[in-house]
C-alpha cells in the first residue's frame, strides 16, 4: 500500500498570470507506485514478485521550498535490510487533473475555453488519520502477483523487427507479430458499423544481459460476448471469461498483456473527406476517456498497452498504440515482428 | 478456531488481468458473493465507477467451475477452501472526447 502523509493542492492560473484560486486534489498514486515499481524490476533491482510497501514524498521547488512541488518521489522499499529503489515524478503527473479543473473553471466562467493556463501543485503535511476505519466483513490480505517473466533476447527480437510510430526512450519494448495487426485491422473491417476490439496476450521476457523486460504478444483474441455500437464497446464479464477460456486452451501460459479496439471514422467523420480523416486528431493519438477509465480498471500494469485501429474507411485503417509512461497514458511506440512495407492496408487484406 | 458464525476459506481474488490479487482466509458464514464483492472492491483498488461516474457492475467467476456466481449466492455453499474468484467488470470505450 502506497503511504501518503501530505495534503495536495492545485492552483491554476489564467493567461495573464491570475490566480484561479486553490483546489485540493485527490491524487491517484497507484499508476505512479506501478511505474517505480515495475522500472526497479526492469533493471533488474528487485524481483518479479518483489510487493514491499512503496512511499510518495514530495520534491519541493529549489528556489522557494515547501509548499511548491516540482515533482514527488516513489520509494519501493528493499526486502529486510535491502536497498531501497526510488524513481521520481514532475508535475507533468498532476496535468490530467489540471485539465479537469479548467473545465470546471471553464463552466464557471473563469476561464474562455481554448485559453491558456498554467498550473501548480502544493502539499501540505496532515495528521494521521483519527476517523475510525471502515469495519469490513471481509479481509482482503494482499496475495503475491508474479509477473511470469520468460527469458528472452532483445537484441534477438529487435533484429527480426521493425519500428512503428514515436519511441521514447525508457519504455519498455512491445513486439507485436504482424499477423497480429492484420487481425485486428481485419476484424474492425468485417465490421464497419460497430467497434470491435480485442485482448493482446503474450509473454513478458527478461534479457538480464540488457537489464530490460519487454513483451512479446503472441495472439489478438476477439471480445467474444461484448456489446457494441458505432462508437462504443462494451466488454462484459462475459468477454473477460472467454479469454481466460481461450487461454486455457491455448495451454501456453500466456498472460493479458493488453486490449486493441477500432474508432471507426466513416462514424466520428462521416462529412469529412479521407485527406481530413488522415489526419483527424480523433484518428491520431486518441484515446478517449472512457478508453483510459478502461485501461486503468483492466490493464493497470506498467507494462499493459493498448492499441486502437483507426478504420479510415472500409480499405484504409492507421494504428495508434497506448502505454503507462511514468504512471500516465501516452501515445508510444511499438515493433513489428515480420513486418510488411506499409503500415496503412488498403485493399481486403485476405 | 473458527468462530461458529466464520468459516476458514483461503481464497484466492484477482482483477481480470491479474495485476491485484488478495487473499480472503475468513467468511462470515451467512455472506453472499454480492457482500465480497462490494467489500473487496476498495480494499483491492478497484474502480467502482466508469469516466462518466456510473457505477460499474463486476461478476466473480468461479475458475474452478468457469461459471459467474450470482450475488445473492451464499459464499459457503457456492465456494470450497482454495478457490480462485476473478472480479470481472462490464466495462465501456467509447470514442467520445
């Protein structure tokens, strides 16, 4: 369990340097924890199953001190007497939020929509909490997750792939087969008046000679039972079981390394022409709300991807490709294992 | 000992992608599945509502049956020591910014 002493604060300021006032935040620190987490496995500091208890500490401003944040700090404590790991945050954190009460401040009135702000994160130290807890009939005791790390070369996978869209330095390698994204483009075609989408299960592999993990996806397994529109997909607990029955089958202990879904434009741009389509922001890098109310539920891993086909028209499909960076959702890169030339498909693929 | 009205259970609760898990050694001998679940659900970190706020509804699948327990089921007919329940949401994307 992640421990929190301080009370955090945001203050927005509009364009002209005015102060919007103080509002307290609650912050969600488990993506944060995950990320320190996972990066101390990466390299190699703990082990896959390594759950001690993580702790946030504030990394104030160098000019003015508390209460002013330039970041925070995750420490993951070391098993007994072990070393402690620690990896740290900016602001950057907070920014979900920030956009969240300029909305507000757009509804009230005390920003223009489209105007530019600025803000800043405070904390405040607090008492420990005196307000009895909740009596619970049930006592959950946190169970070990073993992360099922494979050996793996990287190097090896990275000379049998090709890149896809923006890498950044520090995100973990995801392999994808090519058949993989065919299958997905595929799916989204057969069906171009409803989203479809998928599970991406795989392998997660360990090159202790690279000090890095990286996933290998094996299969896109089609949400079986999920309900969908022209602009939305449900998965049910249904879905969920289906993949968990496919999975058994299959017999190759594979895990959920994360889900693909299709935003169909001929829907969310029905007036606008392929040129518009191409470079539509909504078939660019996006990933709506829901998805990331999603992938945060499901796919909370630091290693947990998603990728979304953008179903220009029935012959012409882009990929945009998801991932926890430094405990947010980013647009990132990915490899293609037996890649073909284009990455656009045009024309019935089978 | 266990109490008279508690029965010892080691089981085993997990999120659908397996990234929470939780061990629950005692059930109130009374309880049902829609009980653990709404209990669970903020002890394991579990969202509880989508983006637009609504509640979320989860299903526990029995693995060892590969059936979703209804929740008005009671836990100690339903389960036996050592079984694996996965909490399992419906759950939305949708391509609305």
């Amino acid at each position: 369990m992640t421990e929190i002493t301080y009370q955090y604060a945001m203050e927005l300021t509009d364009a002209r340097g005015a102060s919007l006032g103080l509002a307290p935040l609650q912050v969600d620190f488990e993506p944060a924890g995950e990320s320190a987490r996972f990066d101390a496995i990466r390299h190699g500091e703990f082990s896959p199953g390594h759950r001690a208890p993580l702790a946030v500490e504030p990394l104030w401003v160098e000019q003015t001190g508390p209460p002013h944040l330039q970041g925070f700090r995750v420490r993951v404590a070391g098993l007994g007497s072990g070393e402690a790991s620690y990896s740290d945050f900016t602001t950057v954190y907070f920014a979900d939020q920030a956009r969240q009460e300029s909305y507000r401040l757009v509804d009230q009135g005390r920003l223009t929509a489209g105007e530019r702000y600025t803000y800043r994160v405070t904390a405040f130290p607090t008492e420990p909490a005196t307000t009895p807890e909740t009596v619970r009939r049930f006592q959950a005791q946190d169970a070990p997750r073993d992360l099922a790390l494979r050996r793996g070369t990287l190097g090896d996978f990275l000379r049998r792939a090709e890149p896809r869209q923006t890498h950044t330095e520090g995100d973990m390698p995801v392999f994808l087969p090519q058949h993989v994204l065919d299958e997905a483009v595929a799916q989204a075609q057969a069906s171009p008046e409803h989203e479809t989408g998928g599970i991406l299960v795989g392998h997660l592999r360990q090159d202790p000679g690279a000090s890095e993990v990286f996933a290998e996806v094996t299969a896109h397994i089609p949400a079986v039972g999920a309900e969908a529109g022209p602009t939305s997909l449900r998965f049910t607990a249904d879905t969920w079981t289906h993949v968990r029955s496919v999975l058994k089958l299959r017999g190759r202990e594979e895990c959920f390394l994360g889900w693909s879904h299709a935003h169909l434009m001929e829907v969310l741009c029905a007036k606008c022409p392929m040129e518009s389509r191409r470079v539509c922001p909504l078939a660019v890098g996006f990933f709506s709300p829901s998805d990331r109310a999603l992938h945060r539920t499901v796919f909370p891993g630091a290693h947990q991807f998603a990728l979304v086909v953008n179903l220009l028209d029935r012959d012409h499909a882009t990929y945009s490709f998801f991932g926890w960076r430094k405990g947010r959702l980013e647009t990132r890169g990915f490899h293609v294992l037996g890649a073909r030339k284009e990455v656009e498909i045009h024309g019935d693929p089978s | 000992m266990a109490n008279a009205a508690t029965l010892e259970m080691q089981l085993h609760i997990s999120d659908v992608s397996g990234q929470k898990s939780a061990y629950v050694e005692k059930i109130p001998a009374d309880s049902t599945v829609a009980e653990l679940v709404q209990d669970l659900l903020p002890q394991m970190h579990l969202s509880d509502n989508d983006s637009t706020g609504r509640p979320l509804v989860y299903q526990a699948l029995l693995e060892r049956e590969g059936r979703h327990l209804h929740g008005s089921e009671k836990l100690a007919e339903a389960v036996e020591v050592g079984d694996h329940l996965v909490l399992q949401p419906n759950i939305d994307a949708a391509a609305r910014p």
